[in-house]
C-alpha cells in the first residue's frame, strides 16, 4: 500500500460517520445563523494540515500549483493564505481563491479544505472509487425501479386480457 493510500485510509470517515456528524451538528446549532459559514479559520488549520503533511516544500507546492492554473503562486502567497496573525499584525487578511483550491488539494494529495467547504452545504467528497460504487448503487436501484414498473405492467396487461 502507498503512502499516499495509507494517509487516505487514516484520514477517511464512512459515509455513515459522515451523516450522522452532520445530523449532529445540525441539532446543536442555535437559532443564531449569523458567522455559521464563516469557515477560513479552519480552512487555514487544514491548508496548513496539508502543508505540513506533505512531502513537498512550500515552494516546490507554489511551483506546483503554479503549472496546473496556468498562473504565478508563490511561496508568499501560500505563506499569506495560511498565516493566522493577520489582523493582530495589522496585514489585510488574505484567502486562498476558490479557484486554486482544487490544484491545492492535488498537489498536497489532501482533500480537507474541499471537503470543509461542501460539508458547509451538506454534500460530500467522494474518492474515485467511492464515487463509482456510489454510481453504481444508483444504478441498481434505478434498475429495480424500472423493474417493478414493468412487472406492474405486465400485470395490469394480463388483466386487461382476461
């Protein structure tokens, strides 16, 4: 098994694990909606998280991420969207746009900051092979639907015959 499949597995939760801890935090949440999205400091944890665990330097990632968007990162600018002292620092806080994200994730082989931000909305990340079983769960059940109402229509055929 490789580095990369262990460090998913450790990391990984069902998707039962994964449901129930939403239907929790749902019903501890207070009638308070306000600051409830409000999620760059633990995207800033997890950004940092993936840093620190991967193999690659902070510039090696910039170099990285620079060739996959097809634009100029630098080791500052990685460095600003994970600094927590921002604001005690009197420094504007920066982000790190949605659009690089994706390229992030990839080159740091973490998918948390991803999957922080859909679990905000309700949806989940799926890896390639959960995604295809998930399909083809789907597919099953669309089958034995389809089955049904055809079996219902022979049925009612029958009927009509007799």
């Amino acid at each position: 098994m490789s580095k990369a499949s262990r460090k998913i597995k450790d990391r990984q939760i069902t998707t039962f694990e994964c449901l129930k801890s939403r239907t929790d935090q749902q019903t501890q949440q207070n009638s308070s909606t306000e600051g409830q999205y409000s999620i760059i400091d633990q995207l800033k944890a997890s950004l940092r998280t993936a840093i620190k665990n991967s193999p690659l330097s902070r510039t090696q990632i910039a170099n990285e991420i620079s060739s996959l968007v097809n634009d100029s990162i630098s080791k500052v600018m990685i460095d600003s969207w994970t600094r927590e002292s921002d604001e005690i620092n009197g420094r504007p806080g920066r982000h790190i746009p949605a659009e690089y994200l994706p390229a992030f994730c990839k080159v740091t082989d973490d998918n948390a900051p991803l999957i922080i931000m859909t679990k905000m909305v309700g949806l989940f990340v799926l890896t390639g092979p959960e995604a295809l079983r998930a399909e083809i769960q789907k597919l099953d059940e669309e089958y034995l639907r389809i089955k049904a109402k055809k079996k219902k229509r022979i049925m009612f055929l029958k009927e009509m015959e007799a």
